[in-house]
C-alpha cells in the first residue's frame, strides 16, 4: 500500500510495478547491450587476455575493433532479443517481487511516498527482500538468459538461425533442463547481488538524506527557516534523478564485484552443449557443476581468469543498474501522480 502525501491512501497496483520494472529493463538494456556482448566474450574465452599469440581477444578496444572487423558492428547486438525480453522480464519481477517482500514484513512498513525509495527500512532488511526478490527473478527468467548467451557466444557462420530456431533445437537436443543450465549459480550469483544493490542503494541514499537533514535543520537556527525543506522534513529524504543515478551506479559497481566469479562460472557452464559453435575462438573449456568449473578455471587459467572481462562488467553494471533504479523511481512518481490526481478532488 502506497500513500499519497495527503491522507487518503493510494495504492500503487502491481500492475503499476510491473510497468514500472518492465521500463526500467528495457531502456537499462538498450543502452549496455554492447558492453555485454564484450563482457560475454572475455568470460568464455579460456586462453588469457592479453596479446598473446593464443588469445583471441587481447583487451577491450583490441576486441571492439576485432568483433567489428569479423562480424561487422551488428554484432554487438547479438542476442539482443531474448536479452531484452530477459531484461524486461527479469526488472518487471525483481521490482514487484520486492515491492511484495517489502510489504510482509511489517517492520519495514509501506512506502509511503514513491519518491523516498524505500526510506523505512535498515540495509539489512533491503538486502534481505533484493535477495529473495533476486532468487525469484532468476528462476523465472533463466531460460531467457540461456538463450541470451547462446546467441551472444555464437560467432559467424551462426548456429542458431533465429530465436525460435534455437529454442527447438535446445528443447530436442538437451531437453527441457537445456533452458535452465547454470541456474544454481544464477540463484547464488543474483540473490546476493541484487541483495547487494538494493541495500548499497538504500544506504546511500539514507546517508544522503541525513546530511540534507543536517543542513536543513542548521538553516532553520540561523533564521532561513523559510525553505521548503524545513517546513517539510520529507523533501530531505526525497530520491532525485541524479542522486538515483549516483547511488544505482555504486550499486551496481560493488555488487558485481563481490561476485562475479560466479558469473564466470554460470556463463562457462550454460555453453555446455554448444561446444561445436565455440571452437573458432579458441580452446572450448568444459566444466560439469559449479565446483568443478570455479576449480577447472583457477587450475587452467590461473585465479585471475575467475575476473575476465571484469572491466567492461563494471562499465556495464554502473550504466544499467543507475538507469534500471531511476527509470524505476521516475515511472514509480510518474505513475503516482496520475493516480493522484485522478483521486484528487477538482476545483471549478
């Protein structure tokens, strides 16, 4: 339940979080899908990445410009199909599955406003309700990214001639668990992460929110107690455009960081199977469960190759999780203030 700033109560619908979410997916994606598509590349790669003679891909720009040479530059937008659909998908149900969470637990209480972002609640309890919210998310859309990074590990000529044509083939040459390989460490990589987002995200905003309360507070004793800010404290805990962008970006940073070895894993082990397509890039490392894929790669490619592609990761993190977060925000106020006014009484 969500409540106007006025007394009567309105509620955001889940319907609404679904929108808002679903926003939020689709423009974070369009705008990072290249980043991915290098981030993607560098993880599957086993031999190192450096300018060496059995490197593929020796770094960032070396890789723009090789991908581009060989593939043309529609290339960086592989996949983007089932990314985008996984991307919409994954936003729409982590949002509403958060909103939901946040809306048991009793301790938290209800936002009252869609601009304070969550502002009731500890870090502790944000990171608890983005990592159940996570897990959903993951287990809802692992099929999508299966296919996403399929399409993306795929070079020229392709394997897969279209979505629905590789949505058959895995269905009638791996079977239905085909389209949730990787999913144990998708549920531990996205659970804490989007735990991890959700809180660094919620703490920085209340540090915010302290310091303009501060401020604030010291204007009103030296006599300028005239300000909006004063006469409402809740404008002090308000999430602006930029302060989101900010707090998503170091979300985003710091909670790929922590665990991306697991990505490294979950992306060798959904390749599984696709072996054939792989074998112009190099040698096609192999890895049966998580255990054995984290041991294989810190054996074969040294503890470092549990970052590969860690560069581009974090570029891609910061711009996607600042834009899903404040798209997010933005359509959340967007959508509030229409219901707002239509609950509003008119004046003639």
């Amino acid at each position: 339940m969500v409540k106007s700033i006025q007394d009567g109560p309105l509620l955001l619908s889940k319907n609404d979080y679904l929108i808002a979410g679903s926003v939020s997916g689709l423009v974070s994606r369009a705008i990072v899908q290249p980043l991915d598509v290098l981030k993607i590349r560098f993880q599957l790669q086993a031999e190192p990445i450096c300018a060496c003679d059995t490197s593929k891909y020796h770094g960032f720009i070396q890789a723009i410009r090789c991908i581009s040479k060989e593939e043309g530059t529609v290339a960086f937008w592989k996949g983007h199909i089932p990314a985008q659909l996984q991307a919409i998908a994954f936003s729409a149900v982590q949002f509403l599955s958060f909103e939901v969470f946040v809306a048991w637990l009793p301790a938290l209480g209800a936002r009252n406003d869609p601009r304070l972002a969550f502002s009731s609640s500890s870090p502790f309890q944000t990171f608890a309700c983005g990592c159940l919210a996570g897990g959903v998310a993951a287990c809802t859309t692992q099929p999508l990214d299966v296919l996403r990074t399929r399409f993306i590990a795929q070079g020229e000529p392709k394997f897969y001639r279209s979505l629905s044509h590789a949505t058959l083939y895995i269905a009638s040459h791996e079977g239905w668990s085909g389209y949730f390989r990787g999913l144990v460490p998708s549920i531990l990589l996205v659970a804490p992460q989007t735990g991890l987002q959700f809180a660094v995200y919620h703490t920085f905003n209340q540090l915010v929110s302290k310091v303009r309360e501060k401020f604030t507070s010291r204007s009103a004793q030296t006599g300028s107690s005239t300000s909006q800010a004063v006469q409402d404290p809740r404008k002090n805990m308000e999430v602006g455009p930029i302060q989101s962008l900010i707090s998503g970006g170091l979300a985003g940073m710091s909670s790929k960081s922590i665990i991306y070895p697991l990505d490294m894993a979950k992306k060798r082990m959904q390749i599984h199977g696709f072996e054939e397509a792989r074998v112009r890039f190099g040698r096609v490392p192999t890895c049966s469960g998580l255990r054995s894929c984290l041991v294989g790669i810190w054996k074969t490619e040294g503890a470092s190759a549990l970052f590969k592609g860690l560069q581009p990761t974090l570029v891609k993190s910061c711009v996607s999780i600042s834009c899903r977060f404040t798209v997010y925000e933005e359509m959340c106020r967007f959508l509030f203030h229409i219901h707002d006014r239509k609950q509003s009484p008119r004046s003639f």
